[in-house]
C-alpha cells in the first residue's frame, strides 16, 4: 500500500515537473515570437549609428561604419579591409555604390521599394521557428540571442542579436544547413537617435561624384511582374519550376538583359529569410556563348539546357535541390505562350533612365 | 578616357576632348600611369629613331629573303629541341617532369582540398550580383556583408557565397 502511494506520488510529481517544462518552453516560444514580430516592425524602424565589424571565412575582417534613419534609408561606410573606400548611399528610392577601386558610382532602384517586405515576413514565420537562446551584450547594450531555424531541416539558418531597448537588430550570424558559419556582422558601437539619421545628405552622395562616375548596371530592375506578364515581356513562354525547396514560394519575375540581345527572365522565389534566384533563356542563344548562363560548372551556379530553354539557378540551398528544381522548369508546362510570338521586345532602357536620374 | 591616352599622347586631340582627358588624369592615377607608360614607349621610339643601319644591309636582307638561299631546311620539332644548348634542358626538364609524376603518385593528393572556386567569367558575376541585391535589402539581410560580395562580384573576384 505504501508501495504504491509511493509510486503514485512520484507520477504525479513526474507529470507536474513535465508540464512545468512543457510550459516553460511554450511560454520562450512565445516570448522569442514576439522579440521576432518587435524586431520585424519596430525594430526596423530604429534610427542608429555605428561601427561594424563584418567577418566572412576566408576574407579579411572589415569594418564598415554604418547609419540608418528611422524609414529605413542606409548609409554605409567601409573602413577598412578588401572594401575600404567603398560607399553606400540608399535613400529609400535609390542605391549608389561608390568603388575608388573601379572609380565607378554604380546606381541601382530600392528593390525593397518594391514591396513584399510583408510576405516575406508572413513567410519566415511561417518556415522558421524562432527560438530565444539566452541574453548577451552586444556594443553594451543588452540583446535577445534569436535562432531562426527552419521547420524543414538541410536548409540555411541565422542568428540574430536583438536589442531589449528598442528590437534593433545590434548582430547577425547566417550559418549554413550544416552549421558551418557563412557570414557575421556585429556591432562594436552603436548610438540611437544620432543627429545625422535625419539629415537627408547623409543618404545621397555628393552630386559631382555622380555626374563624373554614375552608371547603371542592366538588369538591375526592380519591377517584379507574375510570370503570366514576363511572358510577354521576355517574348518566350517562361515555365515555372514545379518542384521548389520545402518553405520556397514564387515573388516575382523581372526581365534581364541576355548576351544574345534578347530579355531573358530572373525568377526570385524566397522562404521569408533565404532567397533562390532562376535565370531562363528561351531564345534559342547557345549557352555559354551569348547567354547570360555561364559556361563551366562550378558550386554557386547550377544550370541547365533543355527543351530549348537555357537556365541556372543560385541561392540558399543544396545544389542537389537547385538542380532538381532547374530539371523540373525545364519540364513543366509554359505560364503562357507571348502574344506576339518571334518579336521579343527591344532591351530595356531602364538603367539609363535611372542614370539620368529620370 | 583610357581609350583617348594614345591620341592624347601625340596630340591628336581636338581641344574639348583634350580638356575632358586633362581634368580625368587629375583624379585618376591609373590613367596617369597608363599614359606614363605610353610617353616612356615614344621616348624610346624618339631617340631610338635617329640611329642609322649600316649602308646596305636591308638590300643584304631582302635579296637573301627574295632568293631563299641560305635558309636551312625546316627541322621537326623534336630534333630541334634536340640540339645544341636545348639538350641539357630538355633532359633536365624530363627528369624534373618525372620526379614530380612519382611524388605525386606516391604521396596522393594533398588532404580536404579546397571546393572548387567561383568562375571569374563575367556572366556567373551578374547572376552573383542579383543574388546579393536580392539578400542585401531582405528582411535581416546582413547588408553590410552582401555589399562586399557585391563589389567583389563586381570587381571580377571569386565570390565567398556560399
């Protein structure tokens, strides 16, 4: 009888000590959900000014000065490393990197100008569970320690260092689906509300160093279509690929220029936080030759020629997946077919409109 | 600009085209070397130019060429690589060749060599560079790091992306 009061007593407290945990871990979910939703909303909207120190394996440390204003617009200043010199100005509507190296301003449209940030934020978390892995100092101010992990294990991940003050993102970290490290970036000081966040000089380079240097790279076009209207853009049928890595969904497609002097199509498909970029071809260019599909294989790009397409593929995931996903494009049926078809249309002048600052 | 150095370089300029080289060469210290270098080319060329060849030598040259005599009968390439100097090259670079085959061979290839590396050809860099526009402006994107991959695929330089 003791016996079993005994036994009956330690389930009992089993269970208890069981649902505490449960509960526990319940309740730092949800509190890592809500740092994630803070940092997605408020968070980006935090004016600040600081030093960075960005490390990729296998390159030299940088340090790069960064200043951010409350709706986003960045300025970037490398200091130091293979980059030093290298400016970055992006006011919300347009991008300018200055390269002393090349002595070039390259000038490019806001691709978050596009839209989609809130997508993109239904996605992640939807794909990726967030978890709070403890507290840290970060430049000294106190931060959350975030894991983006993904639901769908063998895909990349990060972490992210959230400020408690304001959900400022103070540090990143991308790993790869194996964990190895890819890339980080932290903060070594950082002030909030600096008086140069709002003065809109900051966010512009110096207009003589444009009109000197200023050009637009092709391709750079920031006016996402549905491949239903790419069709017509591009002047071939654009095919979508019918497999894509789990937690991936279609964005956008934008036209771009090929070798062959013909628009070929860039597919974004995206999972909130990774990104995989689907180049096709349909006007019978030989590969390698004119097209903008690279010649030779190598571990970033994947491609691909079949049923007169030419494709390649590049982003955050295996190179098994991009290629299963290429073999699948090349498979599926056409979006559409153009309207007109035999005259694709002419290259786009956007970029030099965009030079021209029109 | 660097296309207008050689004109610039003998004067062939009109006067506005010449303004716009002068007012670049101010900033950019890689045409002014490049043009350094073209000015040492005709320095040479200019002092150079005065010397006079002996009296006929290029008749000499031209009735030798205009008769073919003297010319020796074509070797294989073999033998010619056989002869004279070249022989003891040959053998020693023959030597070096096989030694290097056998260490090879015997020592296999180095451990966890690198992972092939990213072409520098022009096309993978564009398709590179619309992977970190698309990765610098994401929601968390690490900007400041996707920039430099950016200007790296820009520059021609192999790519860290994973």
């Amino acid at each position: 009888m003791k016996c079993q009061a005994l036994i009956s007593l330690l389930t009992v407290a089993l269970l208890g000590a069981a649902t505490w945990r449960y509960q526990q871990i319940l309740h730092r979910r949800e509190e890592a959900r809500r740092i994630l939703v803070r940092s997605l909303d408020a968070g980006q909207r935090v004016s600040l000014a600081g030093d960075q120190r960005v490390e990729i394996p296998g390159a030299p440390v940088t340090q790069a000065r960064l200043v951010q204003s409350a709706d986003g617009k960045t300025s970037i200043m490398y200091l130091s490393g293979p980059c030093s010199g290298m400016r970055i100005w992006d006011n919300g509507r347009l991008n300018w990197r200055w390269d002393p190296k090349r002595q070039v301003v390259e000038i490019s449209a806001c691709r978050r100008r596009a839209g989609g940030e809130e997508t993109q934020g239904a996605l992640l978390q939807k794909n990726f569970t967030a978890r709070l892995v403890g507290r840290e100092t970060v430049a000294g101010c106190p931060a959350y320690v975030l894991e983006l992990r993904p639901k769908e294990v063998g895909q990349p991940w990060k972490r992210l260092w959230v400020s408690e003050q304001n959900y400022a993102v103070l540090a990143t970290a991308d790993f790869g689906a194996d964990g190895r490290l890819i890339q980080s970036t932290h903060f070594e000081q950082v002030s909030f509300a600096p008086p140069e966040a709002t003065q809109p000089a900051t966010f512009e380079p110096p207009i003589e160093l444009v009109e000197r240097y200023g050009t637009a790279h092709p391709g750079d076009s920031v006016s996402g279509f549905t491949a239903r209207e790419l069709v017509d853009i591009v002047g071939f049928p654009v095919r979508l690929p019918t497999y894509l890595p789990s937690g991936y969904e279609f964005q956008a497609g934008y036209p771009f220029p090929c070798k062959c002097q013909n628009q070929a199509a860039r597919l974004h498909f995206t999972n909130g936080v990774n990104t995989i970029l689907l180049f096709e071809c349909g006007h019978n260019c030989p590969a390698g030759q004119h097209c903008v599909i690279p010649k030779g294989s190598n571990s970033l790009v994947v491609q691909l020629r079949e049923n007169g397409l030419t494709l390649a593929a590049t982003g955050d995931a295996p190179r098994e997946q991009l290629d299963r996903m290429l073999r699948s494009a090349a498979q599926s049926k056409p979006v559409a077919s153009p309207k007109k078809p035999g005259s694709p249309p002419e290259r786009s002048e956007a970029p030099d409109r965009i030079a021209a600052g029109r | 600009v660097n296309e207008l150095l050689p004109d610039y370089s003998v004067e062939l300029l009109d006067r506005r085209t010449r303004a716009v080289v002068v007012e670049h060469l101010e900033t950019c210290s890689g045409c002014r070397g490049e043009l350094a270098a073209m000015e040492h080319a005709m320095r040479l060329v200019r002092e150079h130019a005065g010397l006079n060849p002996p009296p006929g030598l290029w008749n000499g040259v031209a009735n030798r060429l205009a008769a073919g005599e003297g010319a020796e009968p074509p070797l294989s390439p073999l033998r010619w690589l056989w002869r004279g100097p070249w022989r003891g090259l040959v053998m020693g670079g023959a030597t070096v060749a096989a030694a290097a085959w056998a260490l090879f061979f015997t020592l296999g290839p180095p451990p966890n060599l690198p992972p092939p590396e990213s072409s520098a050809d022009p096309k993978v860099m564009a398709i590179e560079r619309q992977r970190a526009l698309a990765s610098a402006e994401s929601p968390f994107g690490d900007r400041a790091a996707w920039e430099i991959q950016l200007a790296r695929s820009a520059r021609g330089e192999r790519s860290t992306a994973p």
